[in-house]
C-alpha cells in the first residue's frame, strides 16, 4: 500500500528479498490509475511492466524465476473496485445494531472513475468518519462471505489465476 512509483521502483528489491526467504509465488499488483494521479497523465500497462521488469533485474531475479514465480496484477482502477464489488461485505462494515445500513452491489466496479472516493462517500454517509483504506479495506475483506462477486471482475480472476487458484469465470 504505497503509491504507484515508489512500488514500481522498489518491487525488485522486495520481491527478491520475498523469494530469498522462501516464499514460492509473488504477486505485483498496482492501480494503473491510482487516486492521486497527476491530471492529464496516461498511464500505460506496457510502460508499467517494462519498469518492473528492470527493477526485478536490477535487484538480480533471474529470468526463470520472474516467468516462474512472479506474477502481475495491474487493476485497472484501484484496488478499492475490488472492495465496493459486493454490498453484502459493504453493508456489514457500515451497519450498527442500531444503524443497518443495506449497500447494494455495485454492477461494474473496474468501471467506475476513482472507486477510493464513492468508497469514502459511503464511509462519510453512514458513519460520519472517514474511510482509512489501512484499516477499512481489511475489515471489508473479512466481511465477504464468499467470493462469488469477486470472481466476476476481470481483474480479481487475473489476481487468482495468478495465485494459482482454482480458474474463475
């Protein structure tokens, strides 16, 4: 959870230092249109992966291994598409004994411009405080009760697939 260029410079050393540990899969994932993007700025999956490929072999990952054990998961929004996906997890996080709040599913979340701020519109409306993607977005993942909306975008198969989970959609 850092921005964009500060990941994609550092994901080498990271993903070196995960797999000298023994860790046997890495995921790099990214918003290809983070939040705080400068307006006006396209950016570019190609241009994207050609500055983690180089940060991978700066930090001395051999071939086989970014084709082997590395994999990449570029969101085409921001990670929060993933968390407005499904009401269900939405409405838990939201409601109180005495307030229950019922949030419909969102249909096309990778769709929607900036889904950090229609999430930090529901957080303001229902509960007056902010929303903290360091604290919320864990709570809302908690909150799925099973992954059957997920598995609907595009963006999370590719994370599981990646994972090599069992093949969505």
């Amino acid at each position: 959870m850092v921005k964009k260029p500060y990941l994609l410079q550092q994901c080498g050393e990271w993903t070196a230092g995960l797999l000298d540990k023994g860790f046997d899969r890495v995921l790099i994932i990214w918003d290809l249109y983070p939040a705080w993007r400068e307006a006006g700025v396209n950016p570019c999956r190609r241009e994207d992966r050609e500055v983690i490929f180089g940060a991978l072999e700066k930090a001395g990952v051999a071939t086989a291994q970014i084709e082997a054990q590395i994999g990449l998961v570029c969101i085409q929004e921001e990670l929060e598409a993933w968390l407005i996906a499904d009401g269900r997890a939405l409405s838990a996080v939201l409601s109180t004994q005495v307030h229950p709040v019922r949030v419909r599913n969102v249909r096309n979340p990778e769709q929607i411009k900036n889904p950090k701020k229609a999430l930090m519109r529901k957080f303001k409306e229902h509960t007056g405080r902010p929303y903290s993607d360091l604290f919320h977005a864990i709570k809302i993942v908690r909150a799925l009760p099973d992954l059957n909306r997920l598995n609907r975008l595009e963006t999370f198969s590719r994370f599981c697939r990646k994972l090599e989970c069992v093949e969505t959609g």
